[in-house]
C-alpha cells in the first residue's frame, strides 16, 4: 500500500511542470494550503487532548509556591522531585499501594484461569447451553456497578468481607471475567485444532500436545487478556468505595481522592495532588499502550469487518 | 455453528472414515465453565437475585436488626416512582447522557476524518495524545482536570482572562448546576473521544479509495461524499461506537461523586448512580435502592440488546 502510493507521489513529482496550465497550478496551490491548514486544526486538536496530561506530569515537579503565581508556566521552571517525596513518606501512599497490588494480583490470576478454561469450552466445543452461556457473558458485561453496588454491598456485609481483598476481588473478578471470555474466544479459535491433532497424530498425548503446542500460541492472548484485567481492578472507584470504606483498606483510587480531600483542608497544595496522580496513572499508561489496538479491535471488531 | 475445525462435530460429516479419536465425554465443556460460572454467580448473579427479592420487601429498621422481611408486592416501586426527586434525576441522567454521546461521537468523528487527512507524521501525532488521554485512570483524569478548572490558580480561568473575560477571574465552575455538568461533560467528553475516533478511523480505513474516486470523478463534493458514501459506509461501527457511548454515559456516577467533593450542591447534581448510593449507603433505604436499581439493570440490558446481537452474529460467525 505504502509502496504505490511513494511510486504514484514520485510520478507526479516528476511530471514536467511547465507543460501544465495555470489554472491545475493554483489549485493544487489550493489543496496545498488546505491540507496545511488540516495539519494544524490536527495538531492543535492532539495539543488539547495530550495537554491535561502533559500539565499533571508538568505540575507534579513543580513546587506549590510556583503553581500559586499569577502567570502559569507552562514548562518545568525548577523541576524537583519534592512532591513525590512528600506523597510517598508523608501519607498512606505505600498501604493503599500494597492494598490495590494485592486485589489487582488475585484478581488478574483468577481472571485468567477462569475466563481461560471458559474461552476453551466455548471455542472448542459445541454443546447444549452454549449460546445461552454466551448471551449471559454478553449481557452481564454490560451491567454497571451502579446497579448492583448496594446488593454486593449487602452480601459482603452479611458475610463479614467488607474491607477484605478476597471480597471485592470476587466482585472485580466477576465483573471482568465476561469481557475477557469474550476476547480469549477469539485467540482460541484463532488456533486451529489440527495443528494439536497433528501433534497427537506424531505421538504427543493431549496434554502435551495443548501444553507444547496451542498454550504458546494464545501467550499474546493471554498477556493482552491479563493487562486488560489488570487495568480494570486498579482503576476501579466505584465498587471499591463501596466495600472498602474503612480507611486503613484504600486502594490508589480510593486514596487519591481522600488525598486531595485531605489536601483541600488546608488550601489543595496542587503539586503534591498531581505527584500523587502520576504515581498512579504512569504505570497504566505504560500498560494500556501494550494493549490497547486487541482492545480497539475487541470491542468493535464485528462492526469494522462487516 | 458452521465452523469448520469442530471437536465435537458428529461424525455424520465423514460417514466413511472412523473418527479421529473417541468423542469426548460431553461432560468437559461444562466442568471448564464452572469456575467462571460460580465466580458470575456469587458476584453478579446473588446481588441482582438479592435485588429483585428486596425491591418487593419492607426492609426497614427492623430487619436490619434481624427480623425476617415481609413481603409487600410493589409498594417500594410505588414510593420510590412516586417521589419526583426521583423523576428530576432520571431526566437529568437521561439529557445529560444523550448529550455527552452525541458530542462525544460528533467531536470523535471529527477526529477520525483529521486522522484520515492529514499527514501520516501529524496523523501519528493525533493518535498518541488520543492513547494518552485514554490511558488515563479515571480517577487521575477527574482529579487533573479539577485542577485546570480551579477557581483560584486553575488555567481554565487564567486562559478566559488572557482572551478578555475579566469576570471569569475567581469563578466557581463547581458551585452551580449548569457549570458543574458543563464541566463534567469536558471530562467525560475528554475521555471518551479517543475510543470514538480510533474505532471510527478503522472503519474509515475500510472504506475503499476507489468508491470515494469514483464518487468524486462524478462530481461529488466533500460534504456529498461524507454523507452519500463514507456516512452509510461505516454505519455498523458508528451505530455500535454510539450504542456504547449511550450505555457508558449512563453509569458515570464516579465521576460526578468526584466532582461533587469540591463542594458542588449535591441534590441537584446527582445522577441515577448517585441518587441509588445515597438511597442505599447514605439513608440505609435498601428497599428503594434496589427498586431503582432494577431499573438502571433493566434499561441497560433494554439498550444493550442491539449490541450484543451484533457480538452474538459474530459468535456465530
């Protein structure tokens, strides 16, 4: 594609110009123009949309004294890293850490398993209820916390697991698994089951043969699965304010916002908010940019093909 | 149902050749969903059965202290559908998320058209800040852009100042209504956009070149091929882009609980999400929670449907 395109450019290029009239010149003068202007509506759009980002970083190097001035500067004037020393020894930062690092762990690993053996049943057989299991996926992916938020708060109460992390990763994990059943579907099948016959016909028992040859082929699968999984558990808010309100259980979302809350009492010192920020967005972005095209294609990939 | 590379095919398929091997005991498939299935069914399953039982329950007091529940047939819906508390946040939920959708979809495909048009450089630059801003943890979105929108040092005010709107200087986009959900949406709109225009731009890839040649050769403007070819074109994905859109922008009761924080008038700012969790979690009215509950369940799945139709046709597929 990107082939024909730099041959037919260099044909045009070199197309003697002085044979052309005047009128093709000042169009293509026109469209010159009008691409250009593009490119700057296009990056002036990109700017806004990166801008909220690059101003947390920003902000978060910066010291308090400097972000109360009249004027904002818009680069790092005397970046320091005071503010992330303040987050990190100065509040439950490390606790609300270990908190979302243990729910996101145990949910991640029973995610996968689950939604795994689930992916493999349903690709790779046919049996009575399979639709109806496959439509029950599909629909329980949709439902919102905020309409079942209360009932598990309920259930969690009456069983003594409120501000447990088995609790709430039993309620992330049945959450997440429906979408991610959904998205290992599509790796399975996308491994043919005569390449684990023809292994079986070369003398490998089943096992082995699944083992040695179909497990390293769904490796992507599973790794963009369990980022997937692991984005959902450490961003989640809702649920996680529900069943964890005591303060000594906080995951990093629950924490960021009693960190500002605790910052507003004595006038939001802005630059330690945005540390804290950063701390928890960077190592989602770095994830999220692992997986997000399986994400894209995942969710609407039905749509785009037709 | 057709697909070729079937286990468990019958064997009516090769009625000469023996099977490969016996056919599997019909009891595997089941035994590899049960763990997915319990999880489904403690997590998702019990609440919503826990809900539908509640919602036809007295569940006052008294039974938070023991006693057995009494059932009352639809008095809570009554009460709870009665109230025009009730009926004011259900209108605003439902303006507030048509809005945020269909700005949301008109910006998104904005910028797919930008991605289409531009410069592969520039169009690679776009999609970056789109990734970034979508990576962003909820959360960490909300709390950066209250900082932009602070009334004090925010850059929102001080850029309003610089272009001559000397009374935005101190303003509190937060203390009122109307300026706390226009805020909102920018935040909303902000985070869903970038989903929008990357599914939107692989949709805008299918469309071949020679149709929209083929379209312009005929003489065709750019307004006439937007809407007579590349609009019909890429309806499958705008159609479920905006289905999801609608669906999301229901459930945003994170993000107003967080703005709220900063001190905005709770009553009039809640949402469908936020007016179930002060029923339930703030006056302990369970009954009447898991009433309205039912019905965000109910919508959802109503407005779901087309959706997962789709994905159902896929399976089949």
């Amino acid at each position: 594609m990107s082939a024909v395109e730099i041959t037919t450019g260099r044909r045009v290029g070199a197309d003697p110009d002085p044979s052309r009239p005047a009128p093709a010149a000042a169009g293509r003068w026109r469209r010159r123009l009008g691409r250009w202007l593009l490119g700057t509506v296009a990056l002036v759009v990109a700017a806004i949309w990166a801008f909220p980002v690059y101003w947390m970083v920003i902000s978060s190097l910066t010291p308090d004294a400097l972000l109360r001035s009249e004027t904002p500067s818009f680069w790092p004037a005397s970046p320091s890293v005071r503010n992330f020393e303040a987050v990190i020894e100065g509040s439950s930062f490390p606790s609300a850490l270990r908190m979302s690092l243990s729910i996101t762990a145990v949910t991640v690993v029973a995610v996968l398993a689950f939604a795994f053996l689930a992916a493999l049943a349903i690709s790779r057989f046919r049996f009575r209820g399979r639709t109806s299991f496959v439509l029950a996926v599909l629909f329980i992916q949709m439902l919102p916390a905020e309409g079942l938020f209360i009932a598990q708060y309920k259930m969690l109460s009456a069983a003594g697991m409120l501000n447990s992390v088995i609790g709430v990763s039993v309620l992330y994990t049945a959450a997440i698994v429906p979408f991610t059943v959904w998205m290992l579907r599509g790796f399975v099948a996308g491994v043919p089951a005569e390449l684990e016959e023809a292994a079986m016909v070369d003398g490998l028992s089943r096992a082995k043969a699944f083992w040695r040859i179909t497990f390293p082929l769904l490796a992507p699968g599973l790794i963009a699965s369990g980022v997937y999984a692991f984005l959902q558990a450490w961003n989640e808010f809702t649920v996680a304010l529900v069943v964890l309100p005591a303060e000594s259980t906080q995951t990093l979302p629950l924490w960021l916002r009693s960190f500002l809350a605790a910052s507003a009492n004595r006038g939001v010192d802005w630059g330690e908010v945005m540390a804290a920020s950063t701390l928890i967005a960077l190592p989602v972005i770095v994830f999220f940019l692992v997986v997000q095209s399986r994400m894209t294609s995942g969710l609407v990939s039905g749509a785009v093909k037709g | 149902m057709t697909a070729g590379p079937d286990v468990s095919a019958p064997p009516l398929t090769a009625p000469g050749a023996p099977p490969p091997r016996r056919r599997r005991p019909p009891r595997a498939p089941y035994a590899l969903l049960l763990p997915a299935i319990a999880v489904m069914l403690v997590g998702m399953g019990y609440p919503v059965f826990w809900q539908v039982m509640t919602s036809f329950q007295e569940y006052g007091l008294a039974q938070q202290f023991g006693q057995p529940p009494t059932f009352v047939g639809l008095d809570n819906y009554a009460r709870i559908f009665g109230d025009e508390r009730l009926w004011a946040v259900v209108t605003r939920s439902i303006i507030f998320c048509l809005a945020n959708a269909f700005v949301t979809l008109a910006i998104g495909i904005g910028v797919a058209l930008l991605m289409k048009a531009t410069h592969p450089v520039v169009r690679l630059v776009l999609q970056i800040s789109m990734l970034l801003a979508w990576a962003m943890p909820m959360v960490a979105s909300v709390t950066v852009w209250k900082w932009l929108f602070d009334w004090r040092t925010g850059v929102i005010n001080w850029l309003l100042v610089q272009v001559g709107l000397t009374g935005m200087d101190g303003h509190n986009w937060l203390a009122q209504p109307l300026s706390f959900f226009f805020v909102a949406t920018v935040i909303i709109v902000w985070m869903s956009v970038p989903f929008v225009a990357l599914s939107v731009y692989a949709g805008l890839t299918q469309v071949p070149d020679e149709v929209v040649e083929a379209a312009t050769i005929d003489g065709a403007g750019p307004a006439q091929v937007f809407w007579r070819i590349t609009v019909p074109m890429i309806r499958p994905v705008l159609s479920i882009v905006l289905l999801l859109q609608v669906i999301w922008d229901l459930r945003v009761f994170a993000q107003i609980r967080l703005l709220q924080d900063a001190g905005a008038p709770v009553a009039e700012t809640n949402l469908l999400g936020n007016f179930i969790f002060e029923l339930g979690v703030g006056r302990q009215d369970f009954a009447g929670a898991a009433a309205v509950s039912i019905l965000v369940l109910a919508l959802t799945v109503a407005l779901s449907w087309p959706y997962v139709r789709t994905l159902l046709k896929e399976d089949a597929a």
